[in-house]
C-alpha cells in the first residue's frame, strides 16, 4: 500500500498542478514534427486563412506553422522597413490565438543573409540601407534572366557590416515578440554572394567561416531570449561532391560551414523533384533536421518513407535528430488559398518544361500519407502503410 500511494504522488509531483498526466499521441512519437510552410496571408485574407487553420491543418494533426513574414508586417522597431499593406499587430495576435487554440507550433520566418532581392528588384532591406549590400557593383538589371554575367540570383547583405546587425535583430526580436514565438526560421537559403572579393569587409574571407559566423550570431541572439533558430540547409550540402549543384546544394564553399555551427539548430532540408536522402547526413552530424517537399507528391511520399526510415532503423543517437516532414508553399498565401479551393487551377508546365504537380496536391497527398502512420505494439517503433497515393 506504502508503495502504490509513493508511486501517486511521484506521478502527481511530476505533473503541472490540477493537472493530470497525459500520454503523447501515438503520431508524436512516431512523426513530432508535421509542418506546413506559407508566405503570411494579406490583410484582407486573414480571416479565410484562419479558416484554413481550423478546417485543413489541424483536422490534419499539422503541429508546426513556419509563416514567412518577411517584410510583411507593419515593424514598428524599424519603421523603414515597415510594409504599409503588411500585417498589423492585431492580425498577428489572431494567429497565435488560431495556432494556440490547435497547438500548433508557430514560428515566423524572415529571410536573412540571401534573398534581398527577387527579379529585378531589391527588398526593403537594400532599399533602405544600400550600405548593407554585399555587392553593390552589381546592378539590378531591367529584366532579370539566368544565368547572366554578374550571377545574380538575389542579393545578398554583407554579414560583417558593422550595423546591419542592428536593424536585423531589431526585426526579429519584434517578429518573434508579436507572434509570442519560441522559435524564428532565419532562411539562409540559396546564398549565391557571400565573401565576395570586392568587398572591403569580407573579401577573400573564408566563406564557410563567413556563413557559420552570421548563422551563430542570428542563433546567439536568440538564445537569448530563449528562442531555437531554424534555416534552410542547402548551404550546408557540397553540391560538388553530391551533384547537388548550386541550388540544392552549395558550389561557393560554404558547406563546410555544417561542421562550425551550433548543434541546436534545426535544419530545413529541402528537395523538391527527388527524394535525395540528405536529411541522414544532418542527423549523423548531430542536428536536428525536417524533410521539406513542395509540389511532387511522388517525392514527398518516399521522403516521408525516409524518415520514417530514419527514426525506425538507425541508433538511438541518430534517430533523434530525425524531427519529420514540412510542407512549403511558394505560390503565396492567397494563390495557395484560391488553388487548393479550386477557384484557380495549378500552372500546366513548371521548370525545364516539365509538368507542375500541383503543390496542393502535394500537401493533400503528403498529409493522406502522414495520417496512414502508426506504431507497432510490439516495438513502439514507427511504421508506415499503404503511404502510395
């Protein structure tokens, strides 16, 4: 009797008080992170989006919302930066409330480091603060093309300009304070100018040095406050070595970079036309990592395979690291809205001419796929069935 009523009040103690012990879901243990990554929605459709919360990604047991916000919020920090059309403090307070309310996982994203520019035009950061730009030789052409002589894809800003840390970690601590978030996605991804020799500061500097110095100040900065950093991990591959290339992976030596971060950082590993098993390579350099599909359904169902994999056939010390799967959207919030409703139909012809599976359909079909999980009773080990569309 002395024994049953000592293991009560271990169980009691372990608990919150007034609240009694719960088992995790069965899909915790066997997928914790399912994730969905969008642009923020506009203003006007904010309320829909929310719909979309309710109704299509909490039916789906998605736990994890990665919001890219960018520039488009009204940042009362840097008013500069502010995007008059963008979200408002109160449109953010209703999507926390709407995540909460499901307990999804919300983390906001602002690009850091690459993508200061899109096509022809620089982002409010270099529109603001040109000092920041880590080539400012490099001229934005009238009509964007690749490849092109400067190999300009995006702008980048350069990491050891002594005040860009000022207005960039003003934005995020902002961001991350506005959505009550625990976590910030920092982008990272497709850095094509980084220690560029025309620059004063970081000309023929080490560029993976370079890369895991701004990763680790973006990370120490959150830290500090208690946030975990999350990026794209494209940087950190060899394209040369892997045949990756320059998107997927890293061609400007910045891949050796994997080995100098921080281990706490969650790696955002994206492929999207093949299921190239790089997320075994970030978990066995000990960081956690999550497989991200966009729009080939096929793909997405033998990523998820692999991680499954990964978390059912490796040690216990690599399969940790393996977090799960997260969808990205990068047709914008309100196109996503209008395709996965049917009021627009997906593009007929994508990249190389090949045919654009519809990234709604990817989700549909990656989340059908999730939903078939389950854990064998013998072992308590992951499995999936029947994941084929």
């Amino acid at each position: 009797m002395r024994r049953l009523a000592t293991t009560f009040w271990l169980l009691l103690a372990s608990c919150p008080l007034g609240v009694q012990a719960e088992a995790p879901a069965p899909l915790d243990g066997v997928l914790p992170v399912r994730g969905f990554c969008i642009p923020a929605p506009s203003p006007k459709r904010l309320d829909e989006f929310i719909g979309f919360i309710e109704n299509e990604l909490a039916p789906r047991s998605v736990n994890t919302l990665i919001l890219r916000v960018d520039y488009g919020y009204q940042y009362a920090s840097r008013p500069e930066l502010a995007a008059p059309g963008g979200l408002s403090k109160a449109d953010a307070g209703k999507l926390v409330a709407a995540c909460k309310k499901h307990k999804i996982h919300l983390i906001p994203l602002v690009n850091l480091l690459g993508h200061q520019s899109w096509a022809s035009h620089t982002g409010r950061l270099l529109q603001a603060h040109p000092e920041f730009d880590e080539t400012p030789w490099v001229k934005m052409p009238e009509k964007h093309s690749w490849p092109n002589p400067d190999r300009l894809y995006c702008k980048s800003y350069c990491p050891l300009h002594p005040e860009v840390h000022e207005v960039v970690f003003a934005l995020m601590d902002e961001i991350c304070e506005v959505f009550e978030a625990d976590a910030f996605h920092a982008g990272l991804d497709e850095v094509f100018y980084i220690g560029e020799e025309k620059c004063p500061r970081c000309g023929k500097k080490d560029k993976s040095e370079l890369f895991a110095g701004e990763v680790t100040r973006i990370r120490d900065r959150l830290a500090q406050k208690g946030r975990r950093m999350w990026m794209w991990g494209d940087r950190l591959i060899d394209g040369k070595t892997t045949g990756l290339g320059e998107w997927e992976a890293s061609t400007n030596d910045t891949h050796r970079a994997v080995d100098l971060i921080p281990k706490d950082v969650v790696v955002c590993d994206w492929h999207y036309e093949r299921a190239d098993p790089t997320a075994a390579y970030f978990a066995l350099k000990g960081l956690d990592v999550v497989t991200c599909p966009w729009k080939n359904p096929d793909t997405a169902v033998i990523q998820l395979q692999d991680i499954v994999n990964l978390r059912e056939r490796t040690s216990k010390a690599t399969r940790k690291h393996a977090l799960g799967m997260v969808q990205t959207v990068w047709s914008g919030a309100d196109g996503f809205l209008d395709q996965f409703y049917g009021r627009r139909p997906p593009a007929k012809s994508g990249r190389n001419g090949r045919p654009n599976q519809s990234e709604t359909q990817c989700f549909k079909t990656l989340y059908e796929a999730i939903g078939k999980l389950k854990t064998k009773p013998d072992a308590n080990s992951p499995a999936i069935t029947e994941a084929k569309p």
